[in-house]
C-alpha cells in the first residue's frame, strides 16, 4: 500500500465518521467566516486611509493656493508701492506755488 492511498483511507475513515463531517464543515464556514471578516477589516481600514488622505490633500491644496495667492498679493503689493514711489518723486521734483504768487526775496 502506497503512502498516498494510506492517508486517503484514513481521511476517508474520519470523514466517514458522521461527528467528524459535522465538525469539518464547522471548520470551513469559521475558515470562510474568518476570511471575509478579513476582507471587511481590511476594506474598512482603506476607506479609513483613504479619508485621512483626501483631508491630508486638501490641507496641502489649501496651504498651496494660499501661498500661490501670497505670492500673486506680495506682487502686486510691490507694483503699486513702485507706482506709489514714483509718483513721491514727481511731487517732489515740482514747485509748489501758487499761482500768480510773488517770489520770495
């Protein structure tokens, strides 16, 4: 007799057994069970990553815009301080009198 056909007529005698089938298919459905528990485990901690994420990437958006937006401001800020400065200059280069006045001796 043949290793392969001894332990198939030992399992064929345990499952004969009516208690021993019982227990067996009690085993698979905990092995299922186990499984798709799993699987619910793992698809809830992925929606759960997947959350943290998308408030992580809108964080970073929002952190980004305001900094493109400070940048576009500060630009701006700089443009009108030069605009500012130049006209300080041109009042200051002109001579304020009044018209039809008298200069001062």
């Amino acid at each position: 007799m043949k290793v392969g056909q001894a332990v198939s007529q030992v399992f064929r005698q345990a499952i004969s057994d009516k208690k021993a089938q019982r227990w067996l298919w009690i085993g698979v459905v905990v092995f299922i069970a186990l499984q798709i528990y799993f699987v619910q485990e793992m698809l809830a901690a992925l929606m759960l990553f997947t959350g943290v994420f998308i408030v992580f990437a809108l964080g970073a958006l929002v952190l980004y815009l305001l900094d493109r937006a400070g940048q576009w401001g500060l630009g701006w800020a700089g443009h009108q301080a030069r605009r500012g400065l130049q006209a300080a200059e041109e009042i200051s280069k002109k001579h304020h009198r009044r018209p039809r006045s008298e200069p001062v001796q």
